[in-house]
C-alpha cells in the first residue's frame, strides 16, 4: 500500500498507478501518474539519480504532453516504470524527496492522455448487438449472419475524440423523413444517446502487411480506459445504410484522463462467455481473455445502468487479431473501443436506446420524470471499477460530459 | 511558361506546380514543388533573400518532412507562395541562382506528402452507387433512400494510406461461408479490387461543435490528389452489415506523391450534374462547383477505363459541409475521398467490380486474357489530368501500386 496520504484502500493505491497528462500552475502539460488524490508529477520524480532500471529515459518521456513516446517505448519498459512507481510510492524510505511533486488533483487540468492515431469501434456485445437488432430491425433477425463469427467493427473519427469533462454540443444533422414527406428531417438531434464502452490502448506499432495475433494482445496494447461513444440515433438511422455510421457518431468521443496499464488488470482478468460457435483460429484465446470491470452509469449523479464488461462476447485480444488479420498496421496512440456494454438484465444496458428500448418504454428517474434521451444540460458520469491485486477495487477513471444546446 | 527544360507545355508547367515531400542524397525529406520532370527542393530557393511577400515563413515550413505545416498556415500564405513560384520558375532572372536546387525527378525518393490526420470517403458518383447496389443488391433498390438527400461517407484507416509506388500485400480474412458450410471462407482474398477516386487535402483545422459551410470549402481544403482505394471485395461483402467496411478497405489505400492546390484547377472547374432533388440548404452550392478531371485506369500498362470525375454527383463543398453539419471538427492533414468515379459508359467505370460486373462479366485485355479482379503481380496505374489555366492540361501525378501475394 502506498505511503500517499489517503492512497491506501483507495480506488487508486499501488495496484492501480493510471497514467495521464497534466498541466498546473500555467507549466506546460506533461505525464501524470495518479495516486490517490493527487497527481504525482512523474518526469520531475524520474529525474532524480538518473533513469530507473538503467534502462528506458523514463524522465525523457514523461516530460512530453502525450503518453505516445511513453506507449511507443513497449512491453519491457512499461514493466519497468511500473515496478519503479510501486517502489517510489511504495516504500516509505522515497517520502521526502517525492512529497513535493504530488499535487492535489483538483489544482491540475487533466488533458487528452495521447494523440489519438486511429479509432476503430468494435460491436462486442451480444446483448447490445442483440438489442440493437431487435429495435433497428424489428421485422429481421436479430444478430447479422457474420456477427458470431467476427467481432465485427469500424473506424470512428480520431479527430474528435476528448478527454471526460469536455462539453458535448448537441449535433444538428438529417434524419429519416417524416410520415407524407418527400424531404429529410433536418435540426437538432432528438435521440442523443450515450454508449458505454471500453477502450484499449495501442502502445507498440506493426508492419503494414504483417498480422498481430490474438496472443500478442499485451505486447501491443498498454491499456485501457473508459470510454463515451456518443450517439444521435436519428442521425444514424438515417445515414448508416450502406456504408455504416458516420456523423451519428463523429461528433465527440469522450474518454477517462487515465489509461490504467493492462498490468493493473491482472486479478480482473476472467474466462470469455462461452463462444458458439468456435471462432476461426485466427480469432481464438486461451482463458481468462475477458475482464471483470464494473460499470455504472450516472445520469445527473443518479445511477441509471450497470453495464458488466465481464459479459462482452469478444475479447479485445480477438478485437486485435481481427483488425490487424488483413494486414492493416497499428501505430502508437490506436485506439479501439469494444462498443456498448450491455448485460443480460435491463438495468445493466449502455445505452438509453436500450433503455428505453428505442424510445417506446420511458424509464423513471427519482424523481419521477420519464426519460428516453438526453436532453440539454443532462451530464452523464460513466464509472468503472475492477478488482486490484491488493484484494480491493482499482478506478479506472470517470467519464464526464454534459450535454449543451446545437 | 517555365524556363525550366522541359516543363513548358508539359503536365507540370507553371500552372500546376504541385507540393511534394522529397529525399535525396541521403538528406532529410523535406517539400519539394514538382516542375516539368524536376523537383525543385523549395525551402532551399525559399532561403534566399528572406521569405517571399514578406509574410509566412516558407523556407522553414518547406525544410520539414511534411507538408503540414504548410497547409496549416491558410489561404493567404497558399497564395503568397503560389505567386511567388510562378515567379521563381516562370521568369527566367531566377535561372541562375534557382537552377541548382532542380533534381532530376528520377534521383529522388518521394514520401507520402502529408501526415494523414482521420481520412473519410464518401460515395459521391451516382454510377458507381447504383452499380454496386445492383451486383450487392441486386433484389432491392440500387440507391438507398438517403442517397440523393446526402452524400453518404464513413471513416476510413489513416494509418495505411501510403504513397504512389508502394507494393500492396493482397490481404487476408472472412467472406461469406460457401454453399452448404456453415464456417466462414478464410484466407487470402480473391476479389481484391481498386476503386479510382479523388482525394481532397484539408489544411486549415475548425473547431469541435461548429459547422463549416459549403462556401469556406476552398478557405480550409489545400488541394487534391488522386487515390486508389484497394478494396477487397469478398472480405467486403461478409463483414459489411451493420456497420460498413472495414478490413475490406482498411489494408492500404494508395495516394499520389503530389499535391495539387485548387488554385491549379480553376481551369478544370465545371458545374455538377443536376441533383434532383434539391439538397437541404446547408448542401447547396453554386455554379461550378464540380471539377473537369479525366482519369485513366491502367491494368500492366493497358488502359482499361477512363472514369470522368466531371460526372461525379456531389461536389467537395458538400461533402465538407455534410462531414462537418454534426460540430465534428477539421484537423490539418484531413483527407476526404470521393468515392469511386464511374462514369455512364462500360469504360468509365473505376473498379473492377463494376468493369466486370462482380466477376460475371470477365473483360478482355489486348492478350485476349478475360479478367476480373486483381491478380498477383498486377500492377495498378491510376492518371489524372485537368485543363490548365495555360491553355494545355495539368497532371495530378500517378497514383501506383502492384498487388504482392499473401
């Protein structure tokens, strides 16, 4: 347990250590590791007595405003920065000379943590996909043909994707038309929507032409963190037929400040629900692919879902293989996200289209208002915890973004 | 006209003068502006006598390894140095001091020209669109309702854009099962394809949550340059529902070495095809504001159609003020295509889907060979010119690529 004042049983003690990028007092950003609270300023802790473990120049990296120099250095050296951070926030003996770099969290900003390369969301959820089905195409079967075969995906927009806390604009696009009219619908999304997701973290690159197997998972990805694919369903369901979503989503994507390393998700890692039938080898795993995080949704600081990422049909190891089985390269800062989480019960759905089953079954809050989609000035929280190898839980960061008018 | 031998009347006189990024001897790719056979290392020349018009600082924006950060700094400066190279290289004054800084455009490397920030592409030619929704499609409407109300686009993989000249690995993955199996079709496929498209180059970013308008097209677009999205069908065909292309399309997409400004094509510049109906107001657009640019197709050096992008149904401007209605906002290094060009005739068509009408209409080479899709060892020439303001045709740089096996 850390030495940090308030760090230890917290959500983020030893066994967490997310990593993030921060600016205070008008300096420049740079990398942030979090314990408890605070921030703990990491290229300034990292330059004392020259770079842990002779090896990667950790103060070097830290000092960038990205985690992409950090990510790109691999496998080895994030090991080693983690072993280092748990022996400097670990061992009380590194108190006096790192206490000065720990600032308070609420004197920091916390910035995008990486440069976002490519976006790609994944379709994981049987539940979610099952749903999604059911209210999109209610005369069709539920689940594609090709959907219990590959984890099925697309690419978002890199560009837009923000760091929890920024504002979300309300879209303006085209919508289906309405009954008798010749011309589409066009204002002010009226089915804003949230998705909760899961994004992982692509810190070293591929060769274009080469694949990435599934087995490789943790040579690539560094880590996770929480994600909000927001989503304007009429705009959507509009547009998506051929080519798929576009401006339904391209608008905003909000993330956690923090990408906790896979290292941290060792005692959450658990078996993948049984999949049938047997994925091609290319797409097969071993035990414990999947990951037992918790996830609540807040809806104006009320609990409306929890959505249990333990359920996702696909692994993010299976994600990987099949992104890269064509050849197609990763560079550092990729991004892929795993799409809605969604359990078997309706209080455990990702999104307010399940929810409210695409509008049709307004669910009630406490205070007795009905709710279907966002509205104007509606801030969602999503929350995701698993458990830490302390024997408690780790926080993977929040997600926040409130909703302002088009 | 150039005093450079051999650019005069050729298809890079003084009123092309397309961007670049070269290496040569060993040094640093930095930009270079392409002239008659010649690349002239523009930060060099820019180097003398302090920067041209006073203004943006070129010779430091063209000693760099793309070119962002010259389409960062906007239209004035786009101009400022446009003037000034025609200055350069059409008065014969500069000969002596400037003739030293030509390479022979065989001694150099050329590089991808631009760091690809997200790249989109649409589906703007109503010839291809309705192709291709009769060989997928062929019991439905070829156009999905949405066609005519909005170009229709999705989110393509940045990281696999690579320049003219760079071998394409035929990819592998899933196709549909075959008759009677229950199993998905693996391995490598055998429908690879081209799809001969324009690509537009954004440089001047925007801000999440504002719209950009059709009218500012030409204040945040730099320039154009040709683009062969390698698309592999069979791979296409099973993963397609839902969520669009993916691993069909994400392996590699092929761009010209050049850049050419849309100050080069004002002589190309023709009005659109009639759109009926009328788009929503935030998607109409004048007179002219559809592009003259011939393409020719090259399978092993034998041309095999010539599409027309005169033909193409939605204008650039409006697929930027579609891609933008939603807040999602522009980067530097935005790269936006067009989408297959077909043309009305059988040799118009941009892709061998269409040429061979899914592969049930082989066609004839000159060898008497009939072919359909791509084979290994094929290699691709995509041509692209353009009435120049000098009376003559400018040349949009090859776009090439041969198909390396699995």
């Amino acid at each position: 347990m850390s030495w940090v004042t308030g760090a230890a049983g917290s959500l983020f003690d030893l066994d967490n250590l997310p990593y993030g990028v921060f600016s205070y007092a008008g300096q420049e950003p740079r990398v942030g590791v979090r314990i408890g609270d605070f921030v703990m300023d990491a290229s300034a802790v990292a330059a004392y007595g020259g770079d842990p473990g002779d090896g990667p120049h950790l103060a070097e990296v830290w000092s960038r405003p990205s985690l992409n120099p950090f990510l790109a250095l691999g496998r080895e050296a994030w090991d080693i920065a983690r072993d280092w951070l748990i022996e400097v926030l670990g061992n009380d003996v590194h108190e006096p000379r790192t206490a000065a770099h720990l600032i308070p969290l609420d004197r920091v900003t916390l910035h995008l943590p990486f440069e976002v390369a490519d976006y790609v969301d994944f379709y994981a959820s049987v539940q979610h996909a099952t749903n999604v089905g059911r209210i999109f195409r209610p005369d069709g079967e539920a689940l594609t043909p090709n959907w219990r075969h590959l984890p099925i995906g697309y690419h978002g927009r890199a560009g837009t994707v923000v760091v929890s806390g920024t504002p979300v604009r309300r879209p303006v696009g085209q919508g289906r038309p309405g009954a008798g009219e010749a011309r589409p619908a066009f204002g002010p999304s009226r089915r804003l929507d949230i998705e909760a997701e899961l994004g992982f973290v692509v810190g070293v690159p591929s060769t274009q032409g080469d694949r990435v197997p599934a087995s490789a998972f943790a040579d690539h990805v560094f880590g996770v963190t929480p994600l909000n694919d927001w989503s304007a369903r009429d705009i959507q369901a509009w547009e998506y037929v051929p080519l798929g979503p576009f401006l339904g989503k391209s608008f905003a994507t909000s993330i956690s400040p923090w990408v906790t390393p896979l290292a941290a998700l060792e005692a959450a890692r658990v078996d993948l629900p049984a999949q049938d039938p047997e994925p091609l080898e290319y797409l097969r795993v071993g035990e414990r692919a999947g990951f037992d995080i918790a996830y609540e949704v807040l809806l104006n600081g009320e609990v409306v879902s929890r959505p249990p990422y333990a359920a996702m049909y696909w692994s993010p190891a299976q994600m990987l293989a099949h992104l890269t089985v064509n050849g197609a390269s990763l560079r550092t800062g990729d991004l892929y996200a795993s799409g809605t989480i969604s359990g078997d019960e309706r209080d455990q759905r990702g999104s307010f289209l399940e929810l409210s089953w695409g509008g049709s079954e307004p669910f009630a809050l406490s205070d007795g208002r009905a709710r279907t989609f966002l509205e104007d000035g509606d801030e969602i929280v999503l929350r995701a915890t698993a458990p830490g190898v302390l024997g408690g839980r780790i926080g993977l960061g929040e997600v926040t973004g409130k909703i302002s008018p088009s």
